[in-house]
C-alpha cells in the first residue's frame, strides 16, 4: 500500500523531570501496551527508584501526550570481549493508535539517539559512586572519562510485528526469538558511534 504523506501534528519532546510528566509517560505505556495489546498492567509500573531517563511526546500548544520512550544504562557483566563495558536500553516505545504514521516513532528513537550520543561522552560516577546495581541507572557525574570518540550499543527487545521498524535505523537481529511477559520478542543491536560527527541522515537512514 503506498505511504500517505500526512502532516505531523505540532508537538514536542521533553526529557522528564517531574512525577506528573513520568506519569503521563506510564498513561500512555499503559493505553498501548496493556489495554491495546493485552499485556499485564504490572509490566508497566516500574521499579521504585527506577532511575531510567523518560522522554514524553505531547502535542502543542495542548500538552496533550501522545508518545514515550525510556532510555536506560546498564554495564555488561563480568569480563566482556566488547569495545564497551556499558551499553544503553531502548525501551517501552509507544506511540497512541491514532497518531501512528506521522513519524512520531522515528522522532522518538532519533530523540533516545541524540541522548545517547551526549550521555556516553559524558564524565560519570565510578561503580562505587553509583551506588549499589542497579540495571536502569541513569548516569552523570564525575570521572572517569569516557573516550573522546567510540562505538555504543543500543540494545532494544523488539515485538515481531515492529522488526522492521527498528531495521529501519540500523537495528540488526541478534540471536534466537524468546519470550518476554508472554510474547516473542527479538533482541536487535545498533551499534552508533558517538563523540564524533555523524550525519543524522545516514544513521537514520532507510
Ligand atoms: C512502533 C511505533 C512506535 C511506530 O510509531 P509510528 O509513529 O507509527 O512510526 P513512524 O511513523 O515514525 O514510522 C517511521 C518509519 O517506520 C515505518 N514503520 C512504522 N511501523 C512499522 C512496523 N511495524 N514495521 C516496519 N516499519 C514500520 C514507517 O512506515 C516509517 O517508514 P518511512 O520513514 O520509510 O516512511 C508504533 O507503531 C507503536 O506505538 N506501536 C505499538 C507499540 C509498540 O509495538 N512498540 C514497540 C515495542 S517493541
């Protein structure tokens, strides 16, 4: 079917910083994962003291919210063979059914990207700063630094049905299907180098 060029809707994109914004992320996440695709209301409500970084989409002027994604950091564990110790977390992307097809996805996990980019060149906590092991910890303090100029690893746990949306910015699959609350999911990889230009066009590509 050929796409229809719609006009997207004015909006917006804020990183979250108040309890009211979080939770207008988790109403959302709440209306798509759990009431539109039937998945357990409890996977939506995070941990308390969940420290990961939430960006909510909203119309303007209305600040109606209309889409969310959470970013989180996570060290590998134990002795790893990668070129970094840490990888990054796309997860619980949702936009609502009725603003689907305007591009709102894409801006989503442009957005999660761009925070990525400045997050790891960032100077940070040692482990023992961070406090205890946290596996959604958000991440920005002191030394050490990171290297000016390296490749990250976006990790997200992709539905079936959306594969080929995450493909479309470079994801690729890595490993088996498995099963996560209930429903086959596959894990797919970006690797994006960051503390370097990188044209947005050509990592964002199609
Ligand atoms: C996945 C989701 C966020 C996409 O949002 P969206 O705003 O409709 O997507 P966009 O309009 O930004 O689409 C960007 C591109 O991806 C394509 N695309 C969208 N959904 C796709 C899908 N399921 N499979 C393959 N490609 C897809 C679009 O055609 C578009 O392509 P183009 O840029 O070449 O024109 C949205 O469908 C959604 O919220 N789904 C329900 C929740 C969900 O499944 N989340 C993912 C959990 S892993």
């Amino acid at each position: 079917m050929p796409r229809l060029e719609l006009e997207q809707p004015s909006h917006e994109i804020i990183l979250v910083r108040t309890p009211h914004e979080r939770q207008q992320c988790y109403d959302v996440r709440i209306e798509v994962f759990h009431h539109e695709q039937k998945f357990p209301l409890e996977t939506e409500i995070d941990e308390p003291g969940d420290k990961a970084t939430h960006f909510l989409l909203r119309l303007t002027p209305s600040l109606t919210p209309i889409g969310t994604i959470r970013a989180s950091r996570s060290d590998y564990a134990g002795t790893t063979t990668k070129r970094q110790s840490y990888y990054y977390k796309l997860s619980r992307l949702a936009v609502l059914k009725e603003y689907r097809r305007y591009q709102f996805g894409r801006a989503l996990v442009q957005r999660l990207h761009d925070w990525v980019a400045q997050d790891a060149i960032a100077p940070r906590a040692t482990q023992q700063q961070q406090g205890d092991d946290d596996d959604e910890r958000q991440s920005n303090f002191a030394a050490p630094v990171p290297p000016a100029s390296h490749v990250v690893e976006i990790i997200s746990h992709s539905q079936i049905p959306v594969k080929g949306f995450y493909a479309k910015f470079g994801y690729e699959p890595e490993g088996p299907e498995f099963d996560e609350d209930g429903d086959p999911h596959q894990k797919m990889v970006f690797r994006m180098p960051v503390g370097i230009s990188v044209d947005k066009n050509t990592v964002a590509g199609n």
